[in-house]
C-alpha cells in the first residue's frame, strides 16, 4: 500500500555535538567544571529532520557521515530519532565534524565551536546519481546551504519534479546566490549577513526597516518567500503575490518566553526550519507555517538540546 504521509527531504549538515553546562563561558587560560556533559547529533539539517519526524512528518536526511567510530555514533542517533539517512559517503572512513557547545546556565545562551563540511569534498557527482532516489515522495526539499555540490544538485531536481525548495540561511557562504535561484522558501537567521553590493542594489525597492533590505535583496535572487528570525523578536517576512504590484510585507509573533523559563537556545532556528518544512510539507500556506513553526521554536527554548522538547507533554501539539 502506498504511503499517504507527507515526507520531508533535508540535505546538509550532521555533526556530533558535545553539550556542556556552564555557569559562564570561560576567559582565557580559565578552567571550569561543567554540571552537565551530553552527547548527540546535531547540525542543522539533521535538526531540522528530527523535529519534522518529532511532529509527525516523515524525514530523509541527505548528509556525510562516512564509517567510523564517530559516524557510527551519529547514525545510532539519527535511527533513534527515526529519521532515515541517505549516506553520500557510504562506506568511505570519514568522521563527521565535532561540536562543542557551552551553554550557560541561568540564560540558555550557547557558544559553539566547531568545523563546516568543507572536509568531505564534493559530494555532487554521489547526489546526481542518487537524486531520483532521494527526491522519490517528496513534498519538500530542505536545504541548509552545507554540502553545497549536493545541494545544488538536489534543489536543481527538485524544482524540475516541482517540488518546493526551503533555504535554512544560518550564513551567507560562496555561491549561496546562486543556490537561491532554486529556492522558493528562504528563513533567514538573526546572523545572516548579505555583500553589501547585494544589499544596496534592494534598498530603492523598501523604504521600510532595514531588515526589510535584506528580505528585498534576496528575494531579487529568486526566492518568492523570504524570512528573517530575530530570537524572541516577531519574525518579519516579505511574499511575491501573483498579480499584485508590491509584494506583502509582514511579522510573525513568536510565543512570549520569560527568560526565566529559557533553559537552551541551542538548536531553535534548526527547529524552526524543521517545523517550517514540515507544515509546508502538509501543503500549509507559508504565512500560516511561519507561525506555526515559531510556537514550535518557542518551546524548544525551554527545555535541553535541539530535542529536549520533544520529550515534553507539548510534543507534537502547537
């Protein structure tokens, strides 16, 4: 019998996050004692699918992870979080990147190091030949802008079998306009930041905030809906309407958090880019998803990790 779920493709990122509890972020030469040591995946298209799969949706995760010890650990916890993985380096002895992440207690907030995925190569020539594989069922194609030849690759196929194609933009990396030419959904970071050739080329078209630059000038390079988060401040976004003039321009409120209640931002944009995937996925208009996926990030902050809610009585509910 065939499957009537929806399903959702993410492609990017994987990495093994260590977590550690602290009271402060240490200064230089400073030792400290962590309260708390975990050990997970993280990255934030692997994120992203386990909070799709958290809400209900099927999600196949399109990464590098290699074999080894490290990548054996990695894919154990995927398989946990019931997101299937389609290995672009099957069988290669690779490690996936490392991530050390501090979060400091009493304010949620985290400091991250960590590698990109610059050390796997190019992955393009292994996604093109699995890219019909991949894309089969799919009513989504999420991208994080890592793994780029894949992405490329992937988000090229998807738009030629129609699917839509999401951006989570956590940074603007090389030749990121030119993957925005395939993207119809981008969901910009607080961080993210555009050349300023680029940026200056959209501020005759708003007149509004400057933020509202930033939605203009990626929208120029082809995406129909575009986005920015801004932690626990409203979520503006900017949408092309078919026969209308100008396009629309709005917020989105998140959910109100006291800052007592914030235990962990770690991870609440990956959330909020699973869950956006995930609604559109349900054929959810994007406006409406928006919304949606920020209550689902609002409650992610409150508890530990980029999963930590999906262990909580608000799991699956909006």
């Amino acid at each position: 019998m065939t499957s009537t779920l929806p399903l959702v493709v993410a492609c990017g990122l994987v990495t093994l996050d260590v977590l550690q509890d602290v009271d402060h972020v240490p200064a230089p030469d400073e030792k400290l004692v962590a309260t708390r040591l975990d050990v997970t995946f993280g990255g934030p298209a692997a994120n992203a699918a386990a909070t799709a799969v958290a809400l209900g949706v099927p999600a196949r995760l399109v990464t590098a992870l290699g074999s080894g010890p490290v990548a054996a650990l990695v894919r154990a916890g995927l398989d946990e979080a019931g997101v299937e993985v389609v290995d672009l380096l099957d069988g290669v002895p690779a490690s996936p990147a490392v991530s050390t992440v501090l979060v400091t207690r009493g304010t949620g907030e985290r400091a991250v190091v960590s590698v990109n995925a610059s050390a796997s190569g190019d992955l393009a020539p292994a996604a093109r030949s699995r890219a019909a594989a991949v894309l089969e069922g799919a009513d989504v194609l999420l991208l994080d802008g890592h793994h780029l030849g894949a992405a490329l690759v992937l988000a090229e196929a998807a738009r030629a079998r129609g699917v839509p194609v999401v951006l989570d933009g956590g940074s603007w990396k090389p030749r990121t306009d030119e993957l925005l030419g395939y993207v119809d959904h981008a969901v910009l970071s607080a961080d993210f930041r555009l050349p300023e050739g680029l940026r200056g080329a959209a501020q005759a078209l708003t007149a509004g905030a400057p933020d509202d630059h930033d939605l203009a000038a990626v929208a120029l390079l082809g995406p129909a809906f575009v986005a920015r988060s801004a932690g626990p401040g409203p979520v503006r976004f900017r949408r092309r309407v078919t026969g209308a003039p100008d396009a629309e321009v709005g917020a989105v409120e998140p959910s109100t958090v006291p800052a007592v209640d914030v235990v962990d931002t770690l991870g609440a944009g990956d959330v909020l880019h699973g869950a956006f995937a995930e609604q559109l996925a349900r054929g959810v208009d994007p406006v409406t998803a928006l919304a949606a996926a920020t209550r689902v990030a609002s409650r992610s902050v409150q508890a530990r990790g980029a999963r930590g809610w999906v262990a909580g009585p608000a799991a699956g509910r909006r």
